[in-house]
C-alpha cells in the first residue's frame, strides 16, 4: 500500500487526477483503452430495464471498468456510498435500486466530476441522491452509515489504499457490504517511484 509517498509527490498525483478527470467530466470518449458510455454499459451487462431508463446524455458520461452490481444485489431501501463516483453514473443507478425508501451518497475528489454528476441528476426525476467532493481516505460521514458500498474503478487511484479501506470499513454497517470493481496491477510492480506517478492514471 502506498502509505510511503512523499507530500509533494501525492499533490502531483491529486493534480494529475484532476487533470485527466476535468477532461472526463466533459466526455469520457476517447480517454480509456476499455469502452465507455451505452457500449461500456452493455458490454459489462448492466440492467438494461434501469438503464433504458437514464436520459442518453447520462449515459453518454459512464465510465467504469466493471459491474460493481454483478457482486450482489441491493435490497429496496439501503443506503449505498459510491466512492469514486465520478459522473455519478452507478450511484443514480444504486439510488434507483434502492428506491425512494433508500438513499445513494457519491463522492469524488474531482469537483468537474462532481459537477457532471450533479448535471446528471438533474436529467432524472430521481431525488434520493447527493454527491460529495472528498476524498476516499477522509469519508466525511459516521461510523456505520452505510449498509453497502460499491466503487468502479476508484480506489486504484486512490494513494493510501489501507486508509481508504478503513474509512470504508468504519462507514459501513455491520454486515455491511463493499461491492468493488477495479484495476490491479499484473507481473512485476515498478518500484521507481517517477515513474510509478508518471502512469498513476493512465
């Protein structure tokens, strides 16, 4: 876990984010390797029932590595945290799972993502859903609010993974569940840390 990282060296890693994610917030086409919006929807094999239903200029802003809503279904009436929200696509969705009994919380620490998941709020009839700008290391909430929390593709870029797992664990409920889809890193880890931060993001 990269707990080791100097100060500087995390502030160019949150400018870095920024900067790749401001681009993002206004289309995320063009900007990964795996496909986003309606193919990357369909091709992860999301409901199509829930996803007819979002207007395509929210759909058009999806970007995700994986199905976090393949690991396990959420009940009506949950509460669900999204960390690493970014245009709040899978929390509008987790918010129309758990329907008007439940409630769905995204946070970024990009504040053009957090503006894009607003936007796209606004294009729902939906009105249990708020977003957050923070990070995933400081969840500004109280131990043992949440009954599940979903990431999709958040929490690898995320510098101190073990922080940003306890704050999880302690804003979840007991039983509670943490539903992730991510990326890891496969072979041998760089070990030179310039370069480590130069592909962070990529």
């Amino acid at each position: 876990m990269e707990t080791d990282i100097a100060q500087a060296d995390l502030a160019k890693i949150e400018a870095g984010i920024r900067e790749k994610y401001s681009k993002v917030a206004q289309t995320p086409e063009g900007q990964f390797k795996y496909p986003t919006g309606q193919k990357g929807l369909e091709e992860l094999q999301y409901d199509k029932k829930l996803i007819d239903r979002l207007p395509d200029a929210v759909i058009s802003s999806y970007c995700g590595v994986g199905n976090p809503f393949s690991l396990g279904k959420i009940s009506k009436g949950k509460q669900v945290l999204d960390v690493g929200c970014g245009a709040g696509v899978d929390t509008i969705l987790a918010a129309m799972i758990t329907g008007t009994d439940g409630s769905a919380v995204g946070v970024d620490i990009v504040p053009e993502m957090i503006a894009r998941g607003e936007s796209n709020l606004q294009m729902t009839d939906i009105d249990n859903v708020s977003f957050h700008k923070t990070s995933g290391e400081d969840l500004p909430f109280p131990d043992d609010t949440f009954d599940v929390v979903i990431s999709n593709g958040g929490i690898n870029l995320i510098p101190d993974k073990r922080r940003a797992l306890t704050e999880i664990f302690r804003v979840l409920k007991p039983g509670g569940r943490l539903m992730m889809a991510d990326q890891i890193a496969a072979g041998n880890v760089e070990t030179d840390i310039k370069t480590r931060l130069a592909n962070w993001f990529q």
